[in-house]
C-alpha cells in the first residue's frame, strides 16, 4: 500500500471518529435537554400530615428520627415486647407526641407485616412518615460457617425490609401522601470480605429502596434512602468491644438522625451520612480488587 493510501485511510478514520463523537455531543446534548426541560426546579415536599410509625421501635437511629418529628402527631412504636417500651414512650411524650402507642411486631414472622400495616391505618388513620429501621448486624465470623445464621441476617436485613415495604408503598400510595424512610449504608454500596454477609443484605436492600423510589415517582409518596457509615451506637457496642475501631467518616445516632431529618423536608431521596461518603463511595468502586479484599470492616 502507497503513502498516500495510507494517509487517506488514517484521514478517513479521523474524519470518522471527528463525525461520530460531533455526533455522540449532540445525542447526549440533547438527551440531557429534554431530562432537564423535565425535571422541576425544586423537589416538591411530600405532605407528610398523619401518624408516625417506627419499625423496629427500639432502633436507636429510629428512635431519634422519631424525636425529631413527634411534635404534634399520633406516634406508633412497632416492636417485640411492646410493654418494654416505657422509657421511648416517655421520651417521644416530652418531645411533643400527642400519644404513644406501643404495638407488637416482629420483622421475622413475615405474614404478619400487612395485617399490621392494615390494623395501623384503620386504629390510627393515615401514616404520615413510615420508618423502616429495624435489623440486626450478626456476626460475620459464625455466618460464613454457619448458615442458619448467615441466612438470619439476609431474612431480617432483607427479605423481612421488603415485606414490610411492599405492603406499606401499597398501603400509601391509596392515600397519596406520606414518606418512608429507609436505611441503606455505605456497607453494601461495594461489598467488602469483611463483612460480606451484611453488606451483601444492604446491597440488596439499596438496589429494592432504589427501585421503589422510582416506582412511587407521582403517586405522592416519598421514599428517602438513607446511606450512613460506620454509626457509633448500641448496634456496633459489642463490635467495637472486640476491638473493631470506628470507621473513617463515622457517625452517632444523633448526627444520623439530623441528617435525615433535615433531607426528609428538603422533599429529598437520597442522603449520605455524612455527605462526604458520596464522593468516597466513588473512589471505593476504583480499588483494585486486590486491595480491596484487604479492607477492614
């Protein structure tokens, strides 16, 4: 083949990589136009006017969501052994609730969750804001070993999460109002050997939460994921009693609570706590696997 043969073909592949990325520019130009043209400008607030449910209502991070809204509403505590909870009941009175009602539930006995759900609007009139924020850490040690308790942690941290959360988004959509928050973490955004079994149960979660979130866009129900990191609290004592140290960009159940809070009125879907693990989540996706399977908990 000649020089100028050569030239001609280096030409037109230039020519055509000039064209089509000219042509990738305009596509992507557009498709973000009509995306935006779409999108309002501000997130509209969910009417979140009803009763406030914790599931799982001795949650510490549930709990103190629950502070932060009791003002003036119905507050109903989802939890086993209902008649221990006087102290949160006191608690939630002196932060403004007009009652406190204590019901039984257990995240484990799945066909029981849409009665409940059912018996709660019909005692207690719509929800308002629905917290999801019951389950358990387990123990990684014994669940890569012993599967009844590695399946433990997936039935509470997942499959008992969408049992509830199916019949709740049905139950809500009917009134066209109200919030959900559920809790993610930074666990399952990148699943680490560490902590593979919890943090595989959190990806699942994520992954369902996200997916709900899109399938409730119009109905006038909120959906807001919540994804905090290592939280320093009753849930992580014995974990750090046995000498695991809090995690970079940790949190307390407080600070859990703020940051929710503060998103649920901003009409928001997703938050990251604190707001700096977003960006880090990123990063964690380029560590080589190599690296990776060396992460602490």
């Amino acid at each position: 083949m000649c020089r100028r043969e050569l030239l001609d073909d280096e030409t037109r592949r230039s020519m055509m990589f000039a064209f089509t990325a000219a042509w990738l520019r305009r596509t992507l130009r557009s498709v973000a136009d009509a995306i935006l043209t779409r999108m309002p400008l501000r997130r509209a607030r969910p009417d979140t006017d009803g009763t406030l449910v914790v599931f799982g209502g001795r949650s510490e991070i549930g709990l103190e969501v629950a502070l932060r809204l009791a003002a003036g509403r119905v507050v109903v505590l989802a939890a086993r052994r209902p008649d221990d909870l006087a102290g949160e009941r006191v608690r939630l009175l002196e932060a403004g609730a007009v009652t406190v009602h204590a019901v039984e539930f257990d995240a484990d006995d799945l066909d029981t969750h849409s009665a409940l759900i059912a018996r709660l609007v019909a005692d207690h009139g719509r929800i308002g804001v629905a917290v999801v924020a019951f389950g358990i850490l387990g123990d990684q040690a014994r669940a890569e070993t012993d599967v009844t308790h590695a399946l433990q942690i997936a039935h509470t941290d997942y499959l008992a999460q969408i049992s509830v959360l199916t019949p709740l988004a049905s139950t809500m959509r009917i009134q066209q109002s109200g919030a959900i928050i559920v809790f993610s973490s930074i666990a399952g955004m990148r699943v680490r050997r560490a902590n593979y079994v919890y943090g595989s149960t959190k990806a699942g979660l994520d992954g369902f939460a996200t997916g709900l979130t899109d399938a409730l866009r119009g109905s006038g129900v909120q959906l807001l994921l919540a994804r905090p990191g290592f939280v320093i609290g009753t849930m992580t004592r014995d974990l750090m009693d046995s000498g695991v140290s809090p995690a970079p960009l940790s949190s307390t159940a407080s600070q859990v609570a703020d940051a929710v809070v503060s998103a649920l009125r901003a009409g928001r879907t997703v938050v990251w706590i604190p707001h700096t693990l977003r960006a880090a989540s990123f990063v964690m996706r380029l560590v080589p696997q190599v690296l990776w399977r060396r992460m602490p908990r």
